[in-house]
C-alpha cells in the first residue's frame, strides 16, 4: 500500500456516536446539512479513537449553513 499525503482540504464534518460503528449514522447526519454527498469529495477521519464524517466545503457554499458541531481538537 502506498500512503499518499493530500493538500489540505477544508471540510465540514460531524462526529459519529460510538466510533467507526457510527459512521453510517454520521454520513447520514451530513448528508442532511449538505443536501446529498453525490458528486462531492467525503472522507472518513479517525482522530484519537474519534471517527468524523467529513465532507469537503466547495465554491458556493455558505459555510455557516454547513458549519457542524465541533469539539476542540486535543
């Protein structure tokens, strides 16, 4: 497997209850304040055993409609 850094990419995400058990339940949750994740760019982040459903902020977007509940980073 070959591990390739990306640039960065400033996301919206949400942050699933009960780890990556979680995720379809968040990526639901997003979905509802994006409108559909089709024909966007989404990622999975697992952070210190915190899993967020993450999508990425495009042109157009107003981010304080997309803005999610987020916890300060440790």
């Amino acid at each position: 497997m070959t591990i390739k850094p990306l640039d960065e990419i400033p996301v919206t995400y949400v942050v699933a209850d009960g780890g990556v058990g979680g995720s379809r339940a968040a990526f639901d949750r997003l979905e509802a304040k994006v409108g559909s994740l089709k024909g966007r760019r989404f990622f999975g982040a697992l952070r210190q055993g915190e899993y967020r459903a993450c999508v990425a902020i495009e042109p157009g977007d107003e981010p304080a409609a997309l803005t999610a509940p987020r916890r300060p980073p440790t």
